[in-house]
C-alpha cells in the first residue's frame, strides 16, 4: 500500500516532506531499546515508521509481530512510540496500572483538536475536566431510563412521520436510511426541538454536513492540520455554530445530560459562546458517531442471515404479545430497559456485530518511567512519554476464544437461552472478552444508552417493516477508523422495505 493511498488528497505532500525532513535524523538517531524493554521495531521509513503496515491491515500485522516478539512490543508508528499488550488474559494489569497509565490528557488532546475546543485540562478553566466527566452520572441510573423512553417515542415519531404514507416496496441505501432515522430522534432526545418551527428537521438542516466532517475524523484525530482537509474547517466551524448558546437558549424539552452541560459551562466565564458551542458539538459527535455505523452494521447482518432475523424477530413478538402490545406498524411501542435486557437473542447479535466491526483501540499514555508487572513476576520497563495500547481485534478475532471468529454467529452470546458471558483463553475465564466500548479509564460513559439506541432501532424496524436486501455484495469494513471506533462500511447498499404484512 502506498503513502497516497493511506493519506488524504493534500496531506500526502505534507506527511512526504516530513518524513524527508525528518530522514537524516532517524537515521542517524534512531531510537535504540533499552534493557529490560520490549522488544522494539522502528520500521524503515523515517517518520512514518510502521504506519502503513498497520494501516493496511492492523490485526494481522500486530499477530505478526506477536509470533516473532512476544506478548508486548513496542512499534514506532508517525513520529509515536506505542507499546501493545496482546495476551488478554493480561488486559487487567493495564488498570492496575492506572498510577502510571493516563488516559484524560490524551483524550482531551484529541477532542480539542477534533472539534476546535480549549483542552479542558487547563489551568484557565480550573476542575472543567473533572464536571464534564461528573455529567456523564446523566447517561446511567433513572436519568438512562428517561433518555431511552424519549429516545423510544422520537423513533416511533420519526419513523411514523417519514413512512406514514407507506403503501409499497420502498428501495433506498441502507447507511442513508438510519442516518437518518437515528439522527433525528438521537439529536432531539438529548438537544430537544425548536418550538418556533415544530415541522423543523435538523437531518436537513445538519444531517450532511454531520457526514462530511465524520469523513475527515480520523485524520482529526492524528493531529493532520485541518487546513489540509479542503472544506473541513468551514463545515467544521458551520457545525459547531449551530449550537451558538444563544441559538440553544429557545430550545425545549432538553434532556438533563445536556441542560446540565449548559449550566457547568456557563459558570466558565472565560470560555466564549464559540467555545462552548464546539463542546456540544464535540457530544453530539460522541453520541452518534460510532452508534449509527454500528446500527447500520447490526441491519445489515440480520438481513444478510434470514435465520437470524427470523428469530431476533420473533423473539421481539412474543415479548410484545407478554406484554400486552400490538405487533404492526402504527402500534406505539414501550419497552423498559429491563424488558430491553431480557431480549437475549438481539442483544447477542448487536454483540456479534460490534464483535466483528469495532475498532477501538484503548490508548493509555505514559506518565513517568516503570517496570510493568507480569503475574508470573516478570516486567519490562516502559518510557515516560511513550503510548500504551490494547488493540481489541485481536481479542475479537482470536480463534481459540470465538470459534470461526470470521463467521457472524448472532447466538454466539447466547447459552442454554442465556447470556453467555464465559469465554476461555489459555483454559483461564477472560475477564475482558469483548470490548467495543474501552475499558477502565477509557470505557465509553454512553455505552448503555448506545446499546439502547441500537436496540430500539432494531425492535421498531423489525416490528414495522419487511425488509430485504437488492444487491449481492458483500459490504467490506473501510480503513479510516482503525483504532478509533466502529468501521464505517466502504459503500453503501440498496435494500427495500414495506409496512409489515
């Protein structure tokens, strides 16, 4: 694979000049491993180290290097040093490591780069870092039952108003089709609506140019200069202007998570209406980002394996009919979240499906020099400065944990018509056996919420429509959002749908 290939129009002569500019030192000054670390592979291309041979295909080039290094090493990758622990059953040292491993500072760096925000670990802004975590209590507990029954009915809003007028097969690109569904209801369950404008649609308003920037994320997120990303900025800027505090003022029905946000970043004077603007845009990103992609995925799967869907479906009737609710389109739906977790066999195949395209890798950063503590009472000494890293794939992937780990399996999760959450490596229980959303520091605070949103999706589109998918190929995983969240798929595909018979 070629550098242009791996880099955006523009970008390329940029990171070529670097890397040539950087040439003469890494040849003479390469970094060299010290004793007791890990093994270390620089890669031969200055700057870049081995950024391309992960970039082509990362799970594949970590189990490499894994057979001929061992269980950690350290890959020099665009300018970074990044240690990787790919054993599982070693996954728990990285908490237990948390006085050395920081997440925070390298989580703010990225967001503020990514959405034009001041890095809210800042002497100016003093405990801003601690209150916005201390909002995300809003996403767990009674304030997540609130967000999934509003995020219930602004479904079956957006749904019955766009599909009202069903009478027949209806064909559209499937990624097009929950976009925008999700965004609309996910965008007024947490923002709330306009009350001077009740027909507004905020897909329409905001819905592509939400897309463009998704499409420029990843090379946000690896500090590429925004000037080099043709119109990103402008979008970028439009975007976060939305939100203008002013603007969000008139808003109704906004959810607590977010009037809760507005008033903590009231109290920060010396933020701008600008500033403030660019963190509700940074949680709009946050909260639909990764979550629509993964619903995409979870339709996709079901609809390509009839016998999947044909049970996930029944076993959303007949939780309807215990319950006393009609099954056709137009029949407002409720279902608790406890009524949500008892749906073993949908809640299995959303795993599978973040099982097979999550790609989120857990990136810890090192705070001082230490030797990293085996069980078996062995350790590697670790540099100050240096990334620390679990790539998940790898445990997603692994054979000897998932049988035919490439196959989708939608019961895979699913045991004696329970949730099966004992999976073996080495003949030991893997405490971390899937991980789409993080772990310790770094585990997603709106995990259960998305969980709920893809689930809503799946139960409503299920119990409304007949669906079906028009074209024979088979959708591959794109490459931009490797180690950064779920893979986007590298095309669209048309499929058709009706109201149910």
């Amino acid at each position: 694979m070629g550098l242009l290939e791996w880099l955006p129009s523009g970008v390329y002569g940029l990171a070529l000049a670097t890397a040539l500019a950087f040439g003469a030192f890494c040849a003479f000054g390469r970094r060299k491993r010290h004793p007791g670390e890990p093994p270390l592979i620089n890669g031969w291309i200055p700057f870049l180290g081995e950024a391309l041979n992960y970039r082509k295909n990362a799970t594949e080039f970590l189990l490499t290097l894994s057979k001929k290094h061992g269980d950690i090493f350290t890959v020099h990758m665009a300018g970074k040093y990044i240690t990787f622990i790919i054993n599982p059953l070693q996954y728990p040292i990285v908490t237990k490591s948390s006085k050395y491993l920081e997440f925070s500072e390298f989580a703010d760096q990225i967001s503020s780069q990514a959405f034009d925000h001041p890095p809210t670990i800042n002497e100016k802004y003093p405990d801003l870092n601690e209150h916005i975590h201390r909002n995300y209590q809003h996403l767990v507990g009674k304030s997540l039952d609130t967000l999934s029954d509003n995020m219930m009915r602004n479904l079956q809003i957006v749904f019955k108003t766009k599909f009202s007028q069903l009478v027949d097969w209806e064909m559209v690109k499937m990624h097009k089709f929950c976009f925008s569904i999700i965004f609309e209801a996910s965008f007024k369950t947490f923002f709330g609506r306009d009350p001077y404008n009740e027909d507004y649609n905020v897909t329409d308003e905001i819905g592509e140019k939400f897309l463009k920037f998704d499409a420029s994320f990843s090379y946000l997120a690896l500090n590429i200069p925004i000037t080099l990303l043709g119109p990103t900025k402008k979008i970028r800027k439009e975007l976060i202007n939305f939100f203008n505090p002013k603007k969000m003022e008139k808003w109704l029905d906004v959810s607590k998570v977010i009037q809760n946000r507005i008033d903590m970043l009231e109290n920060y004077n010396l933020l701008s209406d600008y500033d403030k603007a660019a963190h509700h845009f940074a949680f709009l990103w946050a909260s639909m980002g990764n979550t629509i992609p993964a619903t995409f995925w979870a339709i996709y799967y079901l609809l390509r394996h009839p016998e999947a869907f044909a049970v996930v479906r029944d076993e959303i009737d007949h939780l309807l009919q215990s319950t006393g609710q009609e099954r056709k389109p137009g029949c407002s739906i409720y279902l608790s979240r406890e009524q949500l977790d008892n749906l073993v066999y949908l809640e299995s195949a959303i795993n599978e499906t973040l099982r097979l395209c999550s790609s989120s890798m857990n990136i810890r950063k090192i705070k001082e020099n230490f030797i990293l503590q085996f069980e078996e009472n062995r350790g590697v000494s670790l540099r100050k400065g240096d990334l620390f890293a679990i790539f998940p794939p790898i445990l997603h992937m692994d054979p000897e944990i998932y049988e035919e780990p490439q196959t989708y399996k939608f019961d895979r999760y699913v045991e004696n018509g329970k949730k099966k959450t004992t999976f073996l490596k080495q003949g030991k229980k893997l405490k971390y056996f899937l991980m789409p959303f993080g772990s310790g520091s770094s585990m997603c605070p709106g995990r259960f919420f998305a969980m709920n949103e893809i689930k809503l999706f799946v139960v409503l589109a299920l119990v409304y429509f007949d669906m079906n998918i028009m074209e024979d190929k088979q959708l591959g995983q794109g490459k931009d959002r490797i180690g950064l969240g779920i893979l986007l798929p590298d095309s669209d595909i048309i499929f058709r749908y009706k109201l149910r018979s």
